[in-house]
C-alpha cells in the first residue's frame, strides 16, 4: 500500500484520487497527528458489505461452503 505525506496527498488531490479508484489500491496519508486511508467508494462499500454479512451467526460458514460447491450442483434442471 503506497503511503505518502499529506502535502504531497494536498497537492496531487485529484491524481491521487484518480489512482485510487482506477487501481483500487488504497493509500495512506500521513499526517502529524496520525495517518489515514484513502479508499475508492467502491472498495468501501465492498468492505462494509463484507463486514455486514460476516457479522451475521453462520454466514461466513455459508459463503465458504457455497465457494466450494461446484456449479452444476447450483443449477436447477427446468426441463
């Protein structure tokens, strides 16, 4: 994750933000009081979605037994 100061993050605002949400590579900036992290919306709303259905009792259980069953077993036989 590239990381870089926050003058540098002030003065190439919109380049930075622009490469953040073309590469969804997040970046952090650092500043005197503490840093933070620059994340497309995309990215954030996929980590927020991620974190919902993984707070749910037995999802994740689900998700991964889901991954792990082959497609043709999902299909439905509509002859």
């Amino acid at each position: 994750m590239p990381v870089i100061n926050s003058t540098t993050a002030r003065n190439n605002f919109f380049k930075v933000m622009e490469e953040v949400i073309d590469s969804h590579e997040s970046v952090i900036i650092t500043g005197k009081k503490g840093n933070v992290v620059m994340v497309s919306e995309e990215d954030w709303s996929s980590i927020q979605e991620t974190l919902y259905l993984c707070s749910i009792p037995g999802m994740r259980e689900k998700i991964v037994e889901g991954i792990a069953t082959p497609l043709d077993e999902c299909l439905e036989d509509t002859k």
